[in-house]
C-alpha cells in the first residue's frame, strides 16, 4: 500500500503505471470545501480543494489524499487538471490508518 497526499507525485506513479501495462482501476471524488463563500487573498485555512483517490492496481493499492488550499489558485487549477486527466470513477472513499484499509463506497 502506497499513501500519498501529493496529487503530482500521484499522477506520476499512475501515468507510469499505464504506460508500464499495469492494469489501473481509480475511483474517489474531488470537492472544494469552504468555510465561507469566498476564495480571494484572505481565503481562511479550511477553505480547499480535497482529492480522495483510490488506485487498485495489479501491482498494489494507491491511496492519495490531497488538499490544497484555494486561495493557491495555481496550484488548485493544477490538481483539478491532473484529477481529470486521470479519468477516475466518482466514488466516497477513505482509508484508515489503523488498519491499514482502504474503503470505497
């Protein structure tokens, strides 16, 4: 099991994957979650973009738990381009830290 909360180091792993053969199944979601309904200079802390991705390959799982926050416009424009790019199937997924599990609903 691979953790990650790096949506670029992410795509990379997956984008070297499907170019290796490796079968790749993604499935999770991508939200902006606001404390306030603004996103400007002052934007507060728990304003961001969360990515929740789970790869289920043939090689392993790869779980990737991403928040940026969205008054870093460039980099939130960046992780929602790589989210598309990877094509994942919309699903509520979550893994635990405990057990080590991953869950997909």
């Amino acid at each position: 099991m691979i953790y990650t909360d790096d949506i670029c180091k992410f795509h990379a792993i997956i984008t070297d994957f499907k170019n290796s053969g490796v079968s790749v199944h993604l499935y999770g979601n991508s939200t902006e979650c606001f404390s306030g309904a603004y996103a400007g200079f002052d934007t507060p802390p728990n304003n961001t973009l969360a990515i929740h991705i789970v790869a289920l390959t043939s090689v392993g799982t790869i779980y990737c738990n991403s928040y940026t926050r969205l008054k870093e416009q460039e980099a939130v424009e960046n992780a929602k381009r790589l989210y598309d790019q990877l094509s994942v199937t919309n699903a509520q997924v979550s893994y635990s830290q405990d057990s080590g599990t991953v869950t997909i609903k």
